[in-house]
C-alpha cells in the first residue's frame, strides 16, 4: 500500500541521514520531545534554527566582508551558530562551525572566509534533506488519516443509501418517481 | 507564580517528615512543578530547552535577554526556584547576571554553554554557578537539576537547624550531651547532627515562640544602590555598618542588615578583584609545607568557611554574653555542628533569638566543647582565642563577663563576619585581600584570628568535655586551666575590642573541635590585652571576610571553608603570643594553607607538625565539620525558621522560603 511506502521511505531517509553524518542523537532527543500535545515539535524547532541561522549567516558575511575582520565578533557569531545547531543535531554543520573557530582563533582571514564557505553549504544540504525528510514523515501521517476520512466516507454513503431505499416508496410520492426511476434508483444503489 | 502547585507540595506533609529523615526529599510529587527560568537568546535553544523542562514535568518561564529575566526575578522574587542561563548574550554577561542573582536573591543558578573549555567552566564556579551545562542539553542533565534547590535549602535549613537546635539542645539533657562529648569531636559533630535533625522540630516550635520575627529586609536595586553609594563615600576599607546605615539612613533598616550585606558584598567584591588572579597561585603563595592542593574553589570555600565560623562565633558569643548561664547547657554535639552555621547567621545572633542561637552556636563552635558552657565562658572562650596563643587562662579568669555580655554580643556578630572574611582572605586571597583590605587591617584580622583560636582551644576544650564543668579530660595542659577556661573566656569578653574577638571566635570552633587533642596554650593574660588593642581592627577585617563568605554560594565552597578556617587556626597558634599583626597574618596564611591541605586530608599530623598545638588540630578536625555544613549566612531557605530564631538584619531576600514550595524543604511547614 502506499502507506507502507511512505512509512519505508521516512524509515529509509531517516537511516540515512544519520549513517551519513547529517544528524546525530540530539536530533533523537527532539524526535522523543515530540508528542501527541505537540505533535509539530520536530518541524517546529527545525523551521525555527533555520529562520534564526539564516540571520546568523548574514550577520557572519557581513564581518567577513568588512576591513579589517572583527575576529572577535565572528567568533561570537560563530559560537552562537554553533550552539543552535548543535541542539538540533546538525552535526556536519556543528563540525564545520568548529573548524571556522580555530581559524578565527588563529585570525586566519582566508581559512575563515572558505570555512565559512563550507559551513554555507553543509547548511544548505542539511537544510533540502530536512525538508524532503519532514515532508514524507508528514505526509505518511497525512496518509493515516486520509484512509480514515475516505472509509468514513464510504460508511456515510452506504448508510445513507440504505435508509433510501427502505424509504423509496415515500420518496418517490414526493419525488414523484415513476417505477423505472425507483429502478433506476436501485441499480444505482447495486453499483455502490 | 507556582504558588498553587507549591500549595500542593505543602499539602502533601510530607516534606517535614521527610527532612526529618535526613533531608532527602521524598515528596511523590518533587520535583514536579519545579519553578525553572530559562534565559538564553538563542531562539532554538531556548524552545528546546522549555520542550526539554516541560517534559521534565517543570514549570518553566523563557526569557531570552538577561535584563527582562532580571526584572522578572525582582519583582517576584519567590517566584522561581531555579535559574538556567546561558554565558554569552548580547546585552549581559551570563555570568554578570549570575552574580547578579546570587547577590540579590540567591537562587541556585546553573551555567550553559556550547563552549567547554576549563577556563570557562573555571570562571563559571568562582562566580558561584551550581552547576555547568555544556550545549547541547541533553533532557537527562536536565532531569537532575532539582538537586541543587534541594542542596541550597538543606544547607540553608541546616544553618536555621543549628541556631535552633543550639536553643534545643540547652533544653536537653546534659547526659546525652556528655555521651557525645565522650567520643572525638568528630564523633561528637555527628551526633549532634543527627540530634540536630531530631531537635529540629522542638527548635522551630522553639525558636517560633522564643525568637523574636524581624522581618526580612529586601535588598532592592535602589537601596543596595543607595548602599554601595554609602560604601564609596566611606571607603570601602573604613565602611562599617554603622556608618553606612547613617548614611543610607534608611528607615527601619538595622545594623545588622546592613552588616550582613556589607560581608556579601565584600565577598562580591573580592571575588571580583580575585577572579582574574589565578586560584592556584594563590594557594602556592600560602603553602608553606603543604603542597598547593587547594583549588581556587578551596581557598574560597574556606574562606566562606571561614567567614562563617567567625560570624557564627560572634553570634554565638554574643548570645553567650548576653544570656544568662542557662543557656549553658547545651549539648556539645547540637554545637558542634551549628557552628557551622552560626557562622553563617551572623545576622541572626541579634536579639533574645541572637542569644539563643549564639549560646548555641558558642557550642558548636567549641567543637567537642561542651555546650554546657556558660555564655559567659563562650565568650570568654571567644575571648581567650583572641588573645594570641596563650591568653586562655589567664584571661578566662577575669571573668567580668556579664558587663560585657551586650557589648560582646554586637561586637561579636560583627567580628564573626570578619572572622570569616579574614579566612577567606587568608586562605586564598589573603595576599589580594592585603591589597584591597589594607594590610593592617587584614593582620589584625589574622591576629585576631590567632587569638581567638589559642584562647578557644584552651576554653572550648573544657566546656566540651564537659559540660556543666569546665574540667576537660581532653585537654591536657589545660586540665588546670578547664574549670578555669569558662571564667577565663568571659573576661575576655569585657575588653572592648569585642568585635575583634569575634572573629576570633570564629577561629575558636575550629580550635575546639582540636581542642581535644591541643596542649600547651600557656595563658596569659597579657596577651589578651593586646588583643584587645587589635580587635577593632579585626572588626573590619572580619567584615571583609564575611562578605566574602556571604557572597559564596556555591556548594564547592564548603570544602575550601573547612580549609579556611583550618587556616586561620594554625596562624593563630602559630604565632602564638606573637601579636605582631603581620607575623601573624603570615602565619594565618601559611596556617592557613597548610590547614586546608591537612584538613583535606584530615592530616593533623600536618598540623602538628607545623604548629605545636593542638591548635592545629583542632582545626582539621574542626574543618570537617563544617565542611558539611553550608556556611552562607545569608542563604537561608527557609526564611520563616530564620527569622523566627534569629530576627536580625535579614539580608537574605525575604522570599526565600517562599521560593520553595516543595515540601520536600517543608520549611514552609514547620509551623513558626
């Protein structure tokens, strides 16, 4: 079923994800916060980090591009970054945060400027994956209740349809059906 | 703001059953509902960290700008039991508004950072944080953090149990006392521990009825503005109490208050100048024989310790002298441990609670000394252990005790709190405290300190073995001297320089709990009456230290106290007869160092060695003892106990016990 799919390939991209290095167990520890009175946290706190780090990122580019370098403030900028988003889990981000503090203690302005380039991109690809991730994983408890909606539906139908029927005599006097339309009527309950 | 919930702890009753049975809370619902604030300007973290809290079953309150969280604590102030808060934020130092708390509400505050270095971790323990997190939290540190409420309230309830339970135990009978006296002082501090815990509920029945409520005395943003405003007009070297309350002139504040928190801020101060210098150089300054073992956290927490012991000391000699001898009765072991805290509450020795408390605290602080002891003889004690080395009997004898029962008692508060900030400063920052303090000053302090201890051995030694008579087996050269050693204590306390003895006093629970083993005090009387000369300024020495030890909170302190006043004692005997301020402060220092190591190692073979009495010993073994015991004056968490004993200037926010609902702490409970 689809629904079996959907479940293997959040099963599958999450496995990867880790395998890969993209998270590691905090991001465990916000899929355990994640309960039925807050069933969005996951999405919620991972909407947030990218909303706030995208600020940060800006924040860095703008240092960096000044002459001459405020170390000093990039080191901030960069310890903030690093704590976000090593409490989501993002660990090759977090590890790319580490390495741009060691230049920036070393006021290293060219192994800054292309560490930072490749905290840029690990943000970036962690930030796709994330949200093709959270998609399926919504969208396979989407499925779970779609199923639900469209069995209810049927239920409703065939009830309704039933209670017609025993009551086609007094329908067809306000209606004013003929006995083809009541047999019309009955074909068409026999199809549903 | 969780005064429902906290309601609901109150209600279960099980929290004062539960402190009875030694403090472990096991109320079904603690920690559940504990009163978390959260300030950390990282949006992400901050919603991880309430998810993470919730989950916890906390109650939690965000912030994310240190100032908004600061304004939150003021207004309300027994609105939350914990702090959380992150080091780096745009508008304020985390560790700015760490000091910021503990100054003012004296909350458990625990540090976060992503960053994990020892220097952070390092600035993060001297400025006081209960604990350090590294981001990213996990939920499982989180689940723990109860345990630091729990920690500040035992410690808090303990300094109240003593005060009170030094009134109980006058009420018990003496045998039990003298049992307790049987064993080494050490034995005998546990026991009146556990006596303590079995007092504690005649003691806040007591101290409710006998004690009377002052209230607690909130130091808002503006007056401790006015005060620190104060403070600089006069100086902070020649501040005294009285002056800055004359200046503040502030309406219904008392010298107390404004003495306790005076002895908070000197130690704020202090630990301002201190932080930047390297702990362990200064404990390599001090370490003569020993090895620099001592942590910066040790030399502080002596120093706390320190502080503590001699302001419970002043208390408890002022109680003595300004009770009748009725309050002689009480039971060594009660005051072994209260010394402990009745250094800490120096605030709370004022009044007829004061009394109470300090004839109580007069016994713990002989450790092993009997607390049949007169007021009089304590203070006397106080007296003699002022006096440098061997003053004790000599001094004892004169006994005038009764006239200068009052004039003790003040001064005897006051010296306390500087008895401990002279162990603070010895201990560690004894070289800094020099500088900021003004040398003379922290000599006298030191000699004071000396004094106070030879006159305590001797005297303590007595009353500790027994009770009712001064005759102490223990003591060995004082075998004479103990019956005399009541009666000499007390003269001492007619010199004028009380205050100065004070601090001495201090030093004299530390000599007590040594006492047992320490010889060859030689009396005399002369030397008493140079102390006498030394003692005012002891006094401001003493202040400094008791701000320093107030300002500690950090349980980490605790050890260092131990150590601290390990310290003090051994300058004192140091140096002996030698009034020499500088001598002696020297001798405090190196005392000092060498009586922290020893007394992390419980060595008084060390001390021995180093100094010839007992003296020394009595110091290990005195800092054993209090190192249990939380020496922060201030701190009390249960507010209504505190002030129903003692009633004195009440520097601690009064929220305190508000702050805790638990009935784990059931200090709310016991009925005042």
């Amino acid at each position: 079923m689809d629904r079996n799919r959907l479940h293997n390939q959040v099963a599958s991209m999450r496995r990867s994800l880790f395998d890969q290095g993209y998270l590691d167990d905090q991001f465990i520890q916000l899929e355990e916060l994640q309960d039925d009175t807050n069933p969005n946290f996951v999405q919620e706190v991972v909407t947030l980090f990218y909303n706030d780090s995208t600020r940060l990122i800006q924040n860095i580019e703008q240092a960096l591009n000044s002459r001459p370098i405020d170390f000093c403030k990039l080191d901030d900028y960069m310890h903030q970054f690093k704590g976000s988003s090593s409490s989501i889990g993002a660990k090759k981000v977090t590890n790319e945060c580490t390495a741009f503090r060691e230049y920036c203690n070393a006021e290293n302005a060219e192994g800054c400027i292309r560490s930072f380039q490749q905290v840029k991109q690990e943000h970036a690809i962690l930030k796709r994956k994330l949200e093709v991730y959270l998609q399926t994983v919504t969208s396979f408890s989407n499925s779970m209740s779609c199923m639900e909606t469209i069995l209810s539906y049927i239920a409703y139908t065939i009830i309704s349809s039933s209670l017609y029927i025993e009551n086609m005599d007094k329908y067809g006097k306000l209606f004013g059906t003929t006995p083809q339309t009541e047999l019309g009527v009955d074909k068409c309950l026999t199809t549903l | 703001m969780n005064s429902s919930s906290g309601k609901s702890y109150m209600s279960t009753a099980s929290s004062s059953v539960i402190w009875k049975a030694g403090g472990d809370v096991v109320a079904d619902q603690f920690p559940a509902g504990l009163r978390v604030l959260v300030v950390d300007d990282d949006p992400t973290c901050l919603m991880i960290l309430e998810k993470m809290l919730k989950a916890c079953q906390y109650n939690v309150t965000k912030c994310n700008r240190a100032e908004t969280a600061l304004s939150m604590l003021r207004e309300n102030r027994n609105g939350f039991d914990i702090v959380i808060s992150d080091v780096h934020m745009p508008d304020m130092d985390g560790f700015k508004l760490l000091e910021h708390i503990g100054l003012e509400m004296d909350l458990p505050v625990i540090m976060m950072s992503a960053d994990d270095g020892k220097n952070v971790v390092m600035k993060g323990v001297t400025h006081g944080a209960c604990d350090y997190l590294i981001k990213p939290v996990r939920i499982e540190a989180l689940k723990n953090i109860w345990q630091h409420v729990v920690r500040k309230r035992k410690n808090e309830w303990k300094d109240f149990e003593q005060s009170g339970s030094v009134e109980e135990g006058d009420r018990q009978p003496k045998q039990s006392e003298d049992a307790d006296y049987s064993s080494s002082a050490n034995e005998g501090n546990w026991k009146s521990s556990k006596r303590r815990k079995d007092d504690e509920d005649e003691n806040d029945e007591r101290d409710d009825t006998s004690t009377l409520k002052k209230p607690r005395v909130v130091w808002s943003v503006e007056l401790h503005q006015q005060f620190v405003a104060a403070v600089n007009q006069l100086g902070i070297e020649k501040a005294v109490p009285k002056k800055i309350l004359e200046l503040m002139n502030v309406p219904g504040l008392a010298r107390e208050n404004v003495a306790s928190h005076l002895q908070k801020y000197r130690l704020y101060l202090r630990r301002l100048s201190g932080v930047s210098q390297h702990p362990s150089n200064l404990n390599n300054s001090f370490m003569n024989p020993q090895d620099a073992t001592f942590g910066p956290l040790d030399l502080q927490a002596l120093a706390a310790t320190g502080q503590l012991p001699a302001q419970s000391l002043a208390t408890l000699q002022a109680a003595g002298l300004g009770r009748s001898t009725a309050k002689s009765g009480i039971p060594m072991p009660l005051v072994d441990q209260r010394n402990i805290f009745s250094f800490e509450n120096p605030k709370l020795r004022f009044g007829e609670a004061q009394q109470h408390v300090n004839n109580n605290k007069q016994m713990n602080l002989l450790h092993g000394i009997p607390t049949t002891m007169e007021p009089k003889q304590l203070a006397g004690l106080h007296h003699t252990a002022q006096s440098m080395g061997n003053m004790n009997m000599p001094v004892l004898s004169h006994g005038s005790q009764s006239s200068q029962n009052n004039p003790l008692l003040m001064q005897m508060a006051q010296p306390q709190a500087r008895g401990q900030m002279l162990n603070d400063s010895t201990v560690g920052l004894a070289p800094r405290l020099l500088s900021p303090m003004g040398q003379p000053m922290l000599s006298n302090g030191m000699a004071t300190n000396v004094s106070t201890r030879n006159g305590v051995p001797e005297n303590i030694r007595a009353p500790s073995y027994n009770p009712v008579s001064q005759t102490s087996s223990m003591l060995n050269f004082p075998m004479n001297h103990t019956s005399e050693l009541p009666g000499n204590s007390f003269p001492l306390v007619s010199t004028p320089g009380i205050s100065s003895l004070a601090p001495k006093v201090a030093f004299q629970e530390d000599v007590n709990s040594e006492i047992k083993g320490s010889v060859g005090f030689m009396p005399s009387y002369d030397i008493f009456n140079d102390l006498t000369q030394h003692k005012p300024q002891n006094w401001e020495l003493q202040n400094v230290g008791m701000m320093f030890n107030t300002s500690q909170h950090s349980n980490s302190l605790r050890g260092n106290l131990d150590h601290t006043q390990s310290v003090l004692v051994q300058q004192g005997f140091s140096t002996g007869q030698n009034r020499n301020s500088t001598v002696i402060s020297k001798a405090m220092f190196s005392a000092g160092d060498s009586t922290g190591h020893v007394n992390a190692q419980n060595g008084n073979q060390h001390l021995n060695s180093l100094f010839v009495d007992n003296t020394v010993r009595v110091k290990s073994e005195r800092v054993a003892d209090a190192a249990p015991a939380n020496l922060y004056p201030d701190h009390f968490g249960r507010e209504d106990l505190m002030s129903a004993l003692l009633k004195q200037q009440d520097v601690i926010a009064p929220a305190e016990n508000n702050d805790f609902d638990f009935d784990g702490y059931s200090i709310d409970n016991i009925p005042v």
